[in-house]
C-alpha cells in the first residue's frame, strides 16, 4: 500500500476538460465505465444540499460540487487537480493542521467531524464543519477521502431547529400538536396528551371530534384558515369541551392556542405539511375574571336598586324594583310569594300568596289577589320557606316538570329563598333559568340571598305600615 503523501501547497494547473468533467470521477484503472456514469456522478454530487470535495491518495482534489463552490468561491475548474488546501482554500498558518486532519481520516476507520476555517476566493475566512471519511479502494486499502462541509452557522441552525423541536415534544409547559393537512393530529407533546386525557400514540391519525365534545368545529375552522392563509396575528382563546373518557366527567376548559403553518424548505414552493397548534389552559385565570366581573356588575345592580328605591313611597313597589335590577344577566323570571302572617317558625301547614311577578305575566296566578298558589307538597318554594334557606332545582327533562310546578313551560333551573326580617319569615323569591342559561351554582345562591334580604325587608315594611 502506498502511503499517503503529505500535501503540498497550491500549484497552478491547466485544464480543458470543462466543468462537467471537471466534477466527475476519474475514469477506473482499468480503462472500463462510461460518460454516462461520469455525468451521472456529476448530476448528483452538483444537486447535493452539502458542499464536498473528494481528495485522492496523493492529496489531489478530485471532485468539487456546485455548493463547495458557493460556500467559498472556488469553481471545479479551479480547484479540481491541485494539491491540497494550502495557500489557496486554507491559509498556509492554518494548512498544517488542515492537513493533518484530512491524512488522519484515510487511516482511521469511521467518520470524523471537525471545524476548521476555510478561505474564500475573495480573502475572507468561512468557518466550517466537516465530515471526513475514507474512500476505500479495490483492494480495500485508503484510496483517498472525501469532505462533505457546510457553513458553521447553518449547521447550527439545523441543530437549534432540532433541539427546539425536541424540547417542545418533552416536558415542555405547553401542549404542542402537529396537525396533518386532513386535520388530525400526526404528533403531539406530553403536555398536550394530558390535557386531551390519552396517549401520546392513542390520539394520532383520530378525528379531533373523537376526543372534543364542544368547540371542534372552531378548532377545525382555524386549522383550515391557517393551512390557506397563514398563521393569525395574534393568539385566540378557544373554549372546548372534552369528551367523557372513562369515569371522567366531560369538562370545559379554555386555550390560549396559537397556531403556525408548516411548509417545506425543500420544495421549489411551499407546500403545506399541516398545522402547529400551540396551547396553553387558562381556565382557571378566565373563570376568576369572570367571576370577578360578575361581582362587580352584580354589586353594581344591588347599589343602583338601593338608589331607585329610596325614591319609592310604596314598599312592595321597591320590591318589583329589586327583582327588575336583580333579573338582568341572573335569571328570566322571578316571583315573590307571601305568608299571609309572617313566622318565626314554620312548622305546620301553611299556604303561600302570589304578591310580586316580573316581568309581567309570568305565571297565570294572579299577583296581590289573596289567592293560595296551588303548590304541591315538595315543591321548592316551600321546601325554602320550611328550611328558612335556599333550594335549588333543576329539570328532570319532562315537559310537564315546570307546568307541575306552576313556573313557566321553558323554565328548566330555579333557585328559591326565604325571604327573613326581623327573626321571621316573610315569603319566598324564586329565580327562574330557561335552557339557555346555565343551572345556579354557589355564587348565584349567595347573590340570590342578598337580594332577598333586600326584597324582605321591603315586605316587612309594607306589613308594618299597612302596605
């Protein structure tokens, strides 16, 4: 086997065989191969996205590709036949080490991957990264070796690409999915499986509408104007509701969700590879706001009722003034029914008296007549008036469940309380939900007790004065 030689500096070569052949392998030894192999070869190594060079036993450059010339200026007539790097593509400062790096990579098996600076047909320096292997021959001894090379800071790049892809599909506190351009999910995130309760493997290739209940259609309809139009300015809030996985009740939650089209740096245009969903849950922070401006609008009713009032000459007036204010965002109908006498205790029969409905006309019995409504035993307005608190109801889905109760026909939630002053109890207020709405939780019942202290100490009132 002959050694290689050291590589020498840059000698000046003439060469009238062109570019093609220029970048072409020499012909074997044995005379035998083709043009068409050569041009080939030639096609391939110009379409690679990798700047290469291939080097001969000897040190002669042999190939030279269309990309190594971008990088550094260099054309295949140039740089093919000469002697090394030295003192044209490498500085003679920097050749020695140049060299031995490349002698290195014929005599040691597998790749080898450094970084040394280059220079460009202009004079300046480009810091590469390389890759340098052996070319083995027939016989299987070193033939010569090849350096495929790009620019330090696109092989950075590529990594950062990498390692950002990597750590959004770890733990990363956001659920990130990849969604295909037929809109289902082809990747996702830890975080993103948590939160759509399944499997990282489970979800892929399904339709978003097995796993969200509520809110696939707007989900849906931003990946679609995302894969025509491009990712939105601004991140969206979206409000879904997730399907009953196992003995998990279904549950609404929020999403901040940015979105970002994929496309291909390959293509020649860009075509569409699907969607990149981002999305944070904030739930918890759109509730409390929500809450927080139902509070104030509700403390801001009760205050603007307690000014309108004050100008009230007649006590059950400023009742229906009460339920007027206390109606709007809280309920569709309310009702005020009366002890015919007030009670401490209320422990025997007793009968409830219609003296208020808002709006008007909503119950066929009649307001301020002295008639009994006929309400049936268990029936939450009395059930509030026996425990001297609130009772709330919901529809059992039958049509005649509000008729039954004497509340109007689309009524489906209602809320009743007793309404106390001085140590008795003077009636009933109950809040009445159409299906609209949803049912009355904690918060509505506290909010439904202020305004009944309100309502009852008007009653009291009007009993007291003769009202």
């Amino acid at each position: 086997m002959t050694a290689p030689q050291q590589f020498g500096p840059a000698r000046p070569q003439t060469r009238d065989d062109g570019a093609r052949a220029a970048r072409s392998a020499p012909l074997p030894a044995d005379g035998h191969g083709s043009r068409d192999d050569s041009d080939l070869l030639a096609a391939l190594l110009d379409g690679m996205d990798a700047a290469l060079c291939a080097f001969a036993a000897d040190g002669t450059v042999t190939h030279w590709n269309r990309e190594a010339e971008r990088i550094l200026g260099w054309s295949a007539q140039e740089a093919v036949g000469r002697q090394g790097l030295a003192g044209w593509a490498a500085r003679t400062a920097d050749a020695e080490d140049v060299t031995e790096r490349l002698l290195s990579a014929m005599s040691e098996p597998g790749r080898q991957v450094h970084e040394f600076a280059l220079l460009t047909k202009e004079g300046g320096r480009v810091l590469v990264r390389t890759q340098l292997s052996a070319v083995p021959g027939a016989d299987g001894s070193p033939a010569g070796a090849y350096c495929a090379f790009s620019e330090v800071h696109t092989q950075i790049d590529l990594e950062r690409s990498v390692a950002l892809s990597e750590a959004l599909f770890g733990e990363a506190p956001w659920g990130v999915v990849l969604i295909d351009a037929d809109l289902r999910p082809a990747l996702v995130n830890a975080h993103a499986a948590r939160a759509l309760r399944t499997g990282r493997t489970a979800l892929l290739g399904r339709p978003l509408g097995e796993l969200l209940e509520q809110g696939v259609e707007e989900v849906e309809s931003a990946l679609q104007h995302v894969l025509a139009a491009g990712a939105p300015p601004a991140p969206t809030e979206l409000w879904v509701t997730l399907r009953d996985q196992g003995n998990a009740p279904p549950e609404r939650r929020c999403w901040r969700s940015g979105f970002l089209r994929l496309a291909s740096p390959l293509a020649e245009e860009p075509l569409p590879l699907g969607v990149a969903w981002l999305f944070q849950d904030v739930t918890a922070a759109r509730r409390a706001e929500q809450e927080s401006a139902r509070a104030r609008f509700r403390s801001s009713q009760l205050h603007r009722a307690g000014r309108a009032v004050a100008e009230c000459e007649d006590p059950m007036e400023a009742v229906a003034l009460y339920l007027d204010f206390a109606l709007a965002g809280f309920a569709d109908h309310a009702l005020v029914d009366l002890l015919p006498e007030p009670r401490r205790a209320v422990d025997g029969p007793f009968a409830l008296v219609r003296a208020a409905a808002t709006p008007a006309g909503t119950c066929a019995a009649p307001a301020g007549g002295g008639l009994p409504v006929p309400y049936r035993d268990g029936h939450p307005a009395l059930l509030a008036v026996e425990r001297c608190g609130s009772v709330r109801a919901a529809s059992d889905c039958t049509e005649e469940w509000a008729e039954h109760r004497k509340w109007p026909r689309e009524t489906v939630h209602a809320l009743a309380t007793a309404l106390r002053s001085r140590g008795r109890t003077v009636g009933v207020v109950t809040f009445l939900r159409g299906p609209a709405r949803r049912p009355f939780d904690r918060a509505d019942t506290a909010y439904a007790e202020d305004v009944a202290s309100r309502v009852a100490a008007s009653v009291d009132l009007a009993g007291a004065t003769g009202g």
